[in-house]
C-alpha cells in the first residue's frame, strides 16, 4: 500500500466474503489514528480454542506447514499454520522498487527455495519501504518512530528466533542490527487482547501475521473487512490452530496476496486479486 504525506487508510464495518476476494479500490494514506500506546479492550475469544497453552512444549513434535482456514466473527482467514522450530519467515526485499525482481509472491518464494508467502510492509510514492526492513543483513528505508503503519515490528534476532513487537521495545539502534525485520502495522492483537483505536471505513483485504508467543505461526489474508472488527476476531482466537497472542498487520487492499507450494498440506493455493499491485517486499516461509 501506497504511503506518503497524505496516508490514509479507511474503514468499514466488515462483512463475510469467501474467498478468494473481488479485487478492491485502492485506498491511498494512513490508518485513520490506530493508537501505539498500550491502550486496548479485552476481546472475546472467538472461533475454537485448540488446546489450552499458547505454545508448545518444548519437546512436542515439530508441525509441518498445512494451510489453515478457518472464519471467526463473521470473517473468513486464509493461510498458512507453521512451527518455527522447523521453519522460519525471511524477508525478501527487491533493492529496486517494486516488481523490479519479482511480478508476485509466487516469483519472490521461488527464488529463495520458499514454500509460501505474502505480500509484507508498506511502501512510499517512490518506492521505498515505509519504515525499516532488513533482508539478510542488508537495511533498507528509515526507522519510522511516527506512522500507525510502522507501529509494530517482525524480527529475528542472532540466535535465530522471530518475534512481533511494538516498535518501542526494540529502537532503532538495536533493529538495524537483526539479521531480519520488518516494520509494519498496526498492532493488532497484543497479550491477546484486540488494540483499541483502530479507526473505521470502508472494508478491504488485509495481510496479517499471527503469533502464540512461542513456537506456532500463521501467515495469510483476512477477506475484506475493517481493521478493528479483524482485531476482534483474532483476539483470543484457537482459529488457526493455536491462541492467538500477538499479530501485525501488514500491507492490504490490491497488495494483499498468498501463495502456498503444492508441497505444503492443503496447497498448491493462489490468492491474488485481478488488479494486484506489484509490492516492494514478500515475506517467505523457508525450512530451516
């Protein structure tokens, strides 16, 4: 998505759409006032609950990655669950701008061996990223202390474990040097309850990434809805395969897309809509 001077983002009251979507208007700006202070309401679980603890036990079996679907608060999720003790997110950046290497998230998962990916972080008029992005050491764009849609960061740190946080608890001294991370937002859910302040307008597709806080992931697009009402279903939710406690979310509307390899459970699985925007970054699952 597009950000720039004028950034705005609008939403709406959300309705049930199976996917995959009808491509969307393009909606040019920032959230309307998503807050990045820890203000939020207690969401009520929706969807169901898969099994009590928020991550596995260390000695559990490792998952393999199986697309997971699944609709909580009226709202249809598509995407990909997967356990980070056997596979990882990496950032695929495209130095060039947008398209410059890559048409889709099919060509950027391909290049880099991946078994799935989305669309990622947003990006300026010119094409550069919105906030900070590090792809296998190399840093790109600016630490974005301002923008709701930087609010949140997707990292990983030396020793090889990923994390989503506020952009707070990390600085921008200390991002600049993990081998991986994306700045993006807003918050969605954080300690597992739905931010508050998320503005409303009209519905789109959204690109999210959703954590238990230990071993279990879930990559994937939302269908159309608004930021706030997607908060809600999420929060507490079992609904892809684990309690959600914390997820971002990442650029939407025409940039919102998924791809997920024949060799992964559920797959082969193409969403990207007719009109599609070439992006500037993927985020791609890699075994480890």
């Amino acid at each position: 998505m597009l950000g720039g001077a004028c950034l705005l983002l609008a939403m709406a009251a959300c309705r049930p759409v199976e996917m995959p979507p009808p491509p969307q208007a393009v909606a040019v700006g920032p959230e309307a006032s998503a807050t990045a202070a820890a203000d939020r309401a207690v969401a009520t679980p929706v969807g169901p609950e898969a099994g009590g603890a928020s991550a596995d036990p260390t000695d559990a079996p490792v998952r393999a990655p199986q697309v997971v679907s699944w609709s909580a608060g009226g709202l249809a999720f598509e995407g990909v669950a997967f356990d980070s003790r056997g596979h990882r997110l990496r950032l695929v950046d495209q130095a060039g701008g947008p398209g410059s290497l890559f048409a889709n998230a099919a060509e950027a998962a391909r290049a880099a061996d991946g078994l799935a990916a989305v669309n990622a972080g947003f990006f300026t008029p010119e094409g550069e990223p919105l906030g900070l992005a590090v792809a296998a050491g190399q840093a790109a764009g600016n630490w974005n202390r301002e923008s709701s849609l930087a609010a949140g960061i997707w990292y990983e740190d030396g020793s090889g474990i990923q994390r989503i946080s506020r952009r707070g608890a990390l600085g921008a001294e200390r991002a600049r040097r993990m081998p991986e991370l994306l700045q993006s937002g807003p918050m969605l859910v954080e300690d597992g309850r739905a931010v508050r302040g998320l503005g409303g307008g009209e519905p789109r597709p959204r690109t999210l990434i959703a954590w238990d806080g230990g071993s279990r992931w879930w990559i994937g697009r939302a269908a159309p809805c608004t930021m706030p009402a997607m908060a809600e279903a999420l929060a507490g939710s079992g609904g892809p395969g684990f309690r959600v406690l914390h997820a971002l979310n990442l650029d939407g509307g025409r940039s919102s897309e998924l791809w997920v390899d024949g060799g992964v459970s559920g797959g082969p699985l193409t969403r990207r809509p007719l009109l599609n925007r070439r992006v500037r970054n993927h985020l791609v699952l890699v075994a480890r």
